[in-house]
C-alpha cells in the first residue's frame, strides 16, 4: 500500500513511497482507470461511448496476452484506452494519493523500483488478475491441442468472477480439473486476505510478499502425496503453519 510523493507530467509518471522511505516509478499506462480521480457523471459517460464503440464494430483477431485470439477488445481495456486518450496523470492522479502497486522489477544502483497497480498473483498451478477483466487463457507455452483444450474447458467451469483475469500456467498443462480448482479457490482466498490486510493498513505498509522462501517452497511442492514437512526454525514454522491456513 503507497502513497503517490510526485507527479511527473513530462514522464507521464508518478514516483511512489512504498516503504522504507524507498520511491518506486509508476507510469501513467501502469495506473488502474479506477485510481482516476474523475467525476462519475465523467467517467459513466466516456463506459457509455466504449460500450457504444463494441456494439458498432468488433476487434477480432486479437492477439492476448496468453497467445489466444480474441472477438473483441475486453471492455476495461476498451475503457482503459479512452481514458488515456483523454486524459493525462496530472488531470487524474494527486499527491499524497493511496493505491495498492505490485513491485515489478526491483531497484537496481539508482534507479528506483517498477511499479504497477494491475495486479497478478501467482499460483502452483495459475494466475489471478484480480483487477483485468481479461477472462481466462492458457499459457502460450502450452502447445498441445488436447492439453489446451482440456484447460480451457476447465478454466470455463472455474466462473472467474467479472473484472478478474486468469491465466493457467505451464506447470498447469498436465494437472486435473481438481487440482487446477483448487489452485484458483486458493488465490481467491489470497486476493481476499490481501483485500483485508490493505483495508486495516496506513501507506506505505507491505501487505503481501511473494518471493518469501517458505511459502514458494510450500506452494511448488506441497500435494496430496505428503505425510507431512518439517520446516527449520520458529520463524519459518508460523510462516509454513499460517500459510498452510489459507
């Protein structure tokens, strides 16, 4: 959870206080429409004209982010492009402004960290977006047509909720439909827990770190073949344990 220290209108970026008095870049392509600080009547009118904008012609044949075509632009994006067009940073986004960034690319020398507010939590066997409405997808890296098949009928019974993303992983091409459902209930319940802690914190504050050690090892290896893990150190057993929860 950051707070916006800066608006840069000649880099159409901001720089953002995410903790430990550290300053990350956010560019303005990187900022979800629902951090524009609009009026409603503004915002409901520019929806209006994108969904006018579908109904008159679509864009087929595009290319996703997963490498599936796609019939016609996902709506938020349609809405993501005009407010773009329409706006620039320093019309929509303030100093000292909340919003919740997902590190990137860490700093590296000088250069402070990357930033974004779409965000995308990984899974053994899946990935939630939480805020793109993309629909579903298969990894590009997938190539066999059973295997695709098979994972898009049971992406398709998963009922991503409106305005989310998901996105089943390589690691995912050979596993089950139970298995790739729970996967899913898990990030679900992750992104609910991220919901709660941010709502009980103050920026800038960590909610969730990802590349924590114990809980990649548990998530990667963990199945039901397991009789149990033994984890070294208090420290790392709460970490396991708590994880184990979820």
């Amino acid at each position: 959870l950051a707070k916006v220290t800066r608006v840069e209108p000649s880099l159409q970026a901001a720089f953002i206080e995410y903790g430990g008095n550290r300053h990350g870049f956010l560019a303005f392509n990187e900022i979800h429409p629902d951090y524009y600080q609009i009026p409603v009547a503004d915002r409901e009118a520019i929806m209006a004209e994108a969904q006018s904008d579908d109904d008159d012609h679509d864009d087929l044949g595009r290319e996703s982010d997963d490498g599936e075509a796609e019939g016609g632009l996902a709506e938020e994006e349609r809405l993501k492009r005009r407010l773009m067009r329409r706006y620039k940073i320093q019309d929509v986004i303030k100093r000292r402004q909340v919003m919740l960034v997902q590190v990137v690319k860490d700093e590296r020398g000088g250069k402070g960290a990357a930033l974004t507010t779409w965000l995308s939590l990984a899974g053994r066997y899946c990935v939630l977006m939480p805020n793109t409405g993309k629909g579903g997808g298969i990894s590009r890296k997938i190539t066999q047509a059973t295997d695709r098949k098979r994972l898009k009928a049971a992406a398709a019974a998963l009922d991503v909720p409106r305005g989310m993303g998901l996105i089943i992983r390589t690691a995912g091409a050979k596993r089950t439909k139970a298995e790739i459902r729970r996967d899913y209930e898990y990030l679900l319940r992750l992104w609910e827990t991220i919901r709660e802690t941010t709502l009980k914190s103050n920026a800038p504050s960590i909610i969730y770190e990802e590349e924590n050690l114990v809980r990649r090892a548990v998530r990667d290896m963990f199945d039901k073949d397991f009789d149990g893990i033994q984890v070294e150190g208090v420290e790392g057993f709460k970490e396991a344990r708590d994880f184990m929860r979820v």
